[in-house]
C-alpha cells in the first residue's frame, strides 16, 4: 500500500541519519525530515500505521530537533501500550519519566 512505502522510507532515512550513511547539512536534513513528517503526521493523524509507525514518526521529530513533538507521540504510544518496545527506546532517548 502507499502507507507501507510512506513508512519504509521513513524508516530508512531514519536508518541512513543514525547510522550517519548520509552526509547532509542542516538544512538539507531539516527540508528532508519536514518533508517525511508532514506527510506522515497528516496520514497517522487520519487513522492509518499502528503504534510502531507512530513511534517511527516520534524518531524523525527527535531528528528534526522537534522534541515536544516526539515526546507527546512516545508519552500517548506508551498510555496506550505500555511495553511497547519502541516507544520504550524512545521514553529512555527522550529521557520521559
């Protein structure tokens, strides 16, 4: 589906920052990553992906230095499910209580 290509590519520019595979600068990074989430955050917010996605969606706000952001997604994956391995990488990277 169109969602599942939206939410691999996400993941694998998220692959290609962390790992630093990539060379970008600022601002090529901040037009990349805007870009991914604006469309991302629309396609969650209207009802599409599961609490993984929404947690991949949270670790490309904590790369686009959008921390609010990523904290409010991590804090609502984890009310709703509180084991959830990724947001728990995440409560641990945001430093949440």
């Amino acid at each position: 589906s169109p969602f599942e290509v939206l939410i691999n590519s996400a993941k694998r520019i998220f692959f290609l920052l962390d790992k630093e595979k990539i060379q970008l600068n600022a601002s090529e990074k901040k037009i990349i990553l805007t870009k991914i989430i604006d469309v991302l955050s629309s396609r969650i917010a209207n009802g599409e992906g599961n609490d993984n996605d929404k947690c991949e969606l949270a670790w490309l706000y904590l790369f686009n230095q959008q921390l609010s952001e990523a904290r409010k997604i991590t804090s609502q994956v984890l009310k709703a499910n509180p084991n959830n391995f990724h947001a728990q990488k995440l409560k641990k990277k945001l430093k949440i209580n």
